[in-house]
C-alpha cells in the first residue's frame, strides 16, 4: 500500500515562469533539455532526479502542493 512521506506547500513567484524541483545530491540535469520541453506542451515533467512546472505567469504568487511517496498512490477518481 502506498505511503505518503512528506507533504510541503509552496508558495513562490517563480522567474522565467518555470519552477524546478531537484533532489539535493543530484549534480547532472542528464535529460533537462527533453524535460523542459516537454513541461512547456504538458505543464509539467520530470527526468527522476527534478521536477520542471511550467507556469502562465511571473507576476503574482504561484502555490504548488508537493507530496512525496514511496510508490504511485491510488488515484482517488473513478471512471
């Protein structure tokens, strides 16, 4: 059963509209380029070791709910 670790609210005014979420201990952004296109057509993307959120504004604060998981979570949704 999936067990959520860590929950962080986020509250930022991100430059170059995009905010970048990283693992601390990772020194190589091997893929940045790919992901940072594709968060431009998706919102949002991720090379394992970051996390690339495109926003559509830089002049007020953004908030972004970050949760941190041991596995995939259920989706709460039904079809």
């Amino acid at each position: 059963m999936p067990t959520r670790h860590s929950r962080h609210g986020l509250t930022l005014r991100p430059d170059y509209r995009m905010v970048v979420l990283r693992d601390i201990y990772c020194d190589a952004a091997v893929g940045s380029t790919a992901a940072i296109s594709e968060a431009n057509k998706n919102v949002a993307a991720s090379i394992g070791y970051e996390v690339y959120i495109v926003v559509s504004q830089d002049l007020i604060e953004v908030r972004a709910d970050v949760e941190s998981w041991d596995e995939a979570p259920e989706d709460d949704f039904s079809a």
